[in-house]
C-alpha cells in the first residue's frame, strides 16, 4: 500500500482563512479560496510568516478589466474587457474596434463599415463645406465681409472691397498703395519733407529737406537771439547776463520800492562812476538829463543838460523847487524871497 504525505490545512474544507502558526519551511492549503502557503523566515530572529504563492486566481478586476473566479476554486479564471458605453469603443465578435456613432457631432462619422471619416456638415458655418464626396473643402461665402471672397471656383481672394483709403484693387488683382498728397494716400519713401523754423523765434538744425523714408532727424530749438512775437509772461525768477537791458514801453510797473544801483554784489575796489538816472528830453534840442550821486564829490545832482562819458556826467547843475527843505548847512547858497526862522527858547 502506497504511503499519503498530508500537507497543513483547515478542518473544514472550504474554509479560505490564511494558516497560522507555520514553521520556516512547512507549506500549508487554503482549499476554500485555492491558495498554497510555505512559512516563509523574515529574519534572523526566526520569525516566519505564511506566504502566499499567487496565482493567476489572485487577479482583481481594475480599470477597464472585469474577472470571473471558480466556485470553492474548480474551474478556471476568466477575465474580460470593461468598456464604456460611450467611449468610442466596442468589442466587434472577439475584437475591439471603434464605435463610429459616440463621435457624433464631434466632425466625424460612420463610412458604414464602421470606420471613421470626415463629417463635414459639423463644419458648416466654420469656414468649411462637404465638397460633395465627404471631404472638407473652403466655404467661401463664410467669409464675406472680412475681406474675402469667392474667385468662382470656390476659392477665396481679396474682396475688392478689402481695398480702402490709401489702397486699389482686389477682387482679383494685387492690392497697390495709393502715393499722392490728397488725405489718406501714402507717402511714397523718397518723399520729402521740410521744416522751417520762424527767424529770431525757433530754430532748425539738420537737413531743410529731408526724405521720410530715411527717417528724417530734426533739432528743433531756440536760436542766440530770440524774439517773441506776443506776449511773454515769466513765473519764475528771470536772469539776465549781458551788457544792456533795453526796455520799450510807454508804462513801466515794479513792485521792488527799492532799486538798486551799480551791481549785483558788493563792489571791491573804487569805480569813479556816478550812480542815478540818467533820462532824455527835449529843450529846444534834444538833451540828456542826469539826477543822482556824482562820485566825485559824494553829493546828489540835478544836471538837466549834462554830458556821459562812461557813466561819468558833467554839465551845469540845474534848479529845483523844495516846499520845506532841511539841510545841516548851506555852502555858497543864495536865497530868494526866503523866511529864516532862528528857532525859540
């Protein structure tokens, strides 16, 4: 009689619990779920696990995968495809293959032999068309009004209409830039230009004429000597450094109640000049009239017909009227129709 060598395994026949209590080496049945075990070492310790042997009935259904097991494990494993109804996909006999009618209105469809092809009514109003055999073809009138057009032949052109100021042509001829000086045309590159400036106002450095289409370069600017043809308002401080300050108007107005005389800063050394008004008028002939200190001799005069010479005046001092007149002293003075009043005590 032939010997019957027992492996581990449950009590109960279609149990599928995991052994327990293997020892490294010892192999173990799982009849319920069809699993075979062998105590397997994890460390030098000598702890053993139950390891499991996978086989093909260890499969789990996943994404896009469905799984058939045996009962109490007899029979074989039976695995399939899980596919979308709508996912352009179908399982033609034993084959995959694509499921024309999901693409419905995405521009493609069925060619009736469940194949893909072109659809082109998806298109329509896109710029495109069924050329009559189910391929794409330009829709020239979805183009109209953006200057485009049909040529007759369903092909697209430049409308005429595309041609606007400052250029000819289309609907079938080449578009042209219109050259000229009325409003809206171009200036062709070798047009010239000119600017000019207003003498003693504005000045203009470079080239008078100049072509736009080597990028004309002005400086504009102002010239040594300026005239302002109107009026000229200053709000800020105004300087002037030159030799004379000429000013020609018939009323003068300053708010300064003090002028000042003979230089912006201190003067450092004796210049024999005289320091006033100097002012023109007519006596018999015209004159030159002086009033102010005469350096000379340090003393305020009146010369009414006097003589310049470098801002020194001479001429013969003239007469003036006082109606009170207080004076420390009176040097060869001589009075007329004079009251002298010595005072009380």
């Amino acid at each position: 009689m032939a010997n019957t060598i027992k492996i581990k395994r449950p009590s109960a026949y279609d149990s599928a619990s995991d052994p327990s209590g293997l020892v490294y080496g010892e192999l173990a049945w799982a009849n319920g779920n069809s699993k075979f075990f062998v105590g397997k070492q994890t460390d030098g310790g000598g702890t053993v696990v139950a390891y499991h042997l996978p086989t093909l009935r260890d499969l789990s259904a996943g994404d896009g995968l469905d799984i058939t097991s045996p009962t109490n494990g007899a029979g074989a494993v039976s695995l399939s495809l899980d596919l979308k109804s709508s996912g352009g996909l179908k399982i033609d006999s034993t084959e995959v293959c694509v499921e024309p009618a999901n693409f419905a209105g995405d521009g493609l469809k069925d060619d009736g032999s469940d194949n893909l092809a072109v659809e082109p009514a998806d298109f329509a109003g896109d710029g495109l068309k069924d050329d009559g055999s189910d391929n794409l073809a330009i829709e020239p009138s979805d183009f109209a009004g953006a200057g485009l057009e049909d040529d007759g032949s369903d092909n697209l052109r430049i409308a005429a209409a595309a041609a606007g100021t400052g250029l000819s042509g289309g609907a079938g001829s080449a578009l042209s830039v219109d050259y000229g000086p009325s409003a809206g045309n171009a200036a062709q590159g070798n047009t010239t230009i000119s600017v000019t400036g207003t003498a003693n106002e504005v000045d203009i450095t470079g080239t008078t004429a100049q072509a736009l289409g080597g990028g004309p370069s002005y400086t504009i600017g102002l010239p040594s000597d300026v005239t302002v043809g109107n009026d000229l308002v200053v709000t800020g401080d105004l300087t002037v450094h030159g030799s004379t300050v000429t000013v020609n108007s018939s009323i003068v107005t300053i708010d300064d109640p003090i002028f000042t005389l003979g230089g912006d800063t201190a003067p450092g050394s004796e210049d024999s000049k005289d320091r006033g008004i100097e002012y023109r008028h007519y006596d018999g002939s015209a004159k030159i009239g002086f009033f102010g200190m005469d350096d000379s001799d340090s003393k305020f005069k009146y010369i009414p017909d006097a003589t310049n010479t470098s801002e020194v005046f001479a001429g013969s001092v003239g007469s003036s009227e006082w109606n009170d007149l207080e004076a420390a002293s009176l040097t060869n003075a001589t009075l007329s129709n004079c009251t002298i009043d010595a005072g009380t005590y």
